[in-house]
C-alpha cells in the first residue's frame, strides 16, 4: 500500500478510532516506507501497534524505537513453527534449538531495548497451546522458549502461568493461548450461534481497499465496500455490516465466514 493510500484511509478512519494496527496477516516489517506510515499515524494522532513474526526486528528497531505513534508491537514467537523446518526426531531438535536461539535473541534484545527507553509495549505471543492434546514435539520447543526467556528476563515461568499473561519486564509481556481454527469458506461450519467484537470495536482493510469486519478475512470473503471509493462512514452503515453487527448482539452469526471462525471462540 503506498502512503498515499494510507493516508487516505487515515482520513477517512480518524474520526472513528485513535488506534491502527498494521497488519491482516502480512509482514508489516517489511513495507518499504514502514518509518513514512508510522510518522502518518502521528500526524493523524493515532497510536499504532503491530504484528509481527520478529524476523526483521533487528533491522527495523531504529525505526521503531523512534515512533512516536507506536504503541505496540505483538510478535509472534509460535511463527516459528513455520520458519524452522522441523522433522520430528530427537536429533533434529538440537538443530530447532540452534535456529530458536538465533530467532529469539534480536526479539528479546529489542524487547529490553524498548522497554528501557521507550513507552512501547511489547507482547511475545506463544499461541500454539492445544492443551492436554498438545504434541511432545511443541511442548519441547516451547519449554525451550520458556527456558530462554527466563534467563533474558532473569524470571520465573512456572507451569501453571501457561495460559496467563506473564509479565517479564516493565511493558514486556508473554502472551500465551491455544490455536484457533483460522476462518475459512473451506472448512466446516463450527457453529451459527455466538458472538464476535468483529466491526463492533474493529474492522479490516486489506491492501486493495476493501473492508472487512475484521483482520482474519484477509481473502476479502466478507467485503463491505471499498474505502477508496466509499466512505468508510457509509460502508460500516450499509446493510452487510449492520447485519453482521446485529447478529452478534443477538447471538446470532450471519456470514458463512464467521460460522467457520475458531477465533471467535474466545469469546464465550
Ligand atoms: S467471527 Fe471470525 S471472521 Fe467473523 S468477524 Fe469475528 S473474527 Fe472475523
């Protein structure tokens, strides 16, 4: 998205909202004008946050520690499990570790930077639990997560914290939580009854313009409009997404996508 475009839909979205999240399942680290977008969200006073896999975060931490605008940034430590390809024996595990350790050091590295001269929040997100069901396999690779940031943070991660909010600095914290089943018209409908805060206290815009009611359709299956031809105020008005809202409020789930959303799970 070029920053015209991304200004436009600041103007557009500014009177609804003081915060922006620069993502729907896309690398945000790697938008060549990263530092021009996040000087934009502070011409516009809107506070940023991003999610990130964590890859590019040594190269980009200039940028961000720099930001007024940024709030937040969630990186995603469970990405790991598609970036370290994995066999599953005992002999590729020390392999897993040598590249975990090569993944997590620059993250825990920015993370104490940010919070030793910033006011930016990071979140380290471990969202591969399965509960009893999980795999030995993940549970090793998390175990050694865990181990490598109790020695970066100088904490404790006791077994029973696992699916709480773990603390490991000032402004530095360990998100963990189960999967979810990923929203797709592909797969079987989970349930038509439910709630989600989709479009009541979120919405998405994908690259090309369209909105969505929030940043898991990032296919555009659920489309409300285009900001780049609409305004945002008569696409979030129109008919599709006041439906969509109505339904939620009565419990009721109207778009196919949203039947066959896991996310929305967490919220019952
Ligand atoms: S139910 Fe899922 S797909 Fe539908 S709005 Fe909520 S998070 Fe998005």
């Amino acid at each position: 998205m070029s920053t015209n475009d991304f200004e436009h839909i600041l103007t557009e979205i500014s009177p609804f909202t003081d915060y922006v999240y620069l993502h729907i399942k896309g690398e945000p680290l790697l938008h060549p004008e990263l530092q021009d977008i996040l000087s934009l969200c502070s011409q516009y006073h809107l506070h940023a946050n991003i999610t990130t896999n964590g890859t590019m975060i040594q190269e980009k931490a200039a940028i961000l520690s720099t930001a007024n605008a940024l709030r937040q940034v969630n990186i995603s430590l469970h990405s790991f499990e598609q970036d370290v390809k994995m066999e599953r024996s005992d002999s590729d595990l020390n392999k897993i570790k040598e590249d975990l350790y090569s993944y997590l050091k620059p993250i825990t590295d920015y993370a104490i930077y940010m919070s030793q001269h910033t006011k930016a929040i990071t979140a380290l997100r471990l969202w591969n639990l399965e509960g009893e069901h999980t795999d030995t396999f993940t549970h090793e690779k998390n175990r050694f997560v865990h181990s490598f940031l109790e020695d970066a943070f100088h904490v404790s991660i006791k077994p029973e914290m696992i699916t709480r909010g773990i603390a490991l600095m000032e402004r530095v914290y360990l998100n963990q939580d189960h999967r979810f089943q990923w929203p797709s018209l592909s797969v079987p409908v989970l349930s038509t009854e439910g709630f989600c805060y989709g479009l009541g206290t979120q919405a998405g815009i994908l690259v090309d313009g369209t909105v969505v009611p929030c940043c898991l359709d990032q296919e555009g299956d659920v489309s409300l409009g285009n900001i780049f031809s609409t305004s945002f105020s008569s696409i979030i008005n129109g008919e599709r997404a006041q439906s969509i809202l109505h339904g939620f409020k009565d419990h009721k789930i109207i778009e196919e996508l949203c039947k066959r959303c896991g996310y929305r799970h967490r919220f019952i």
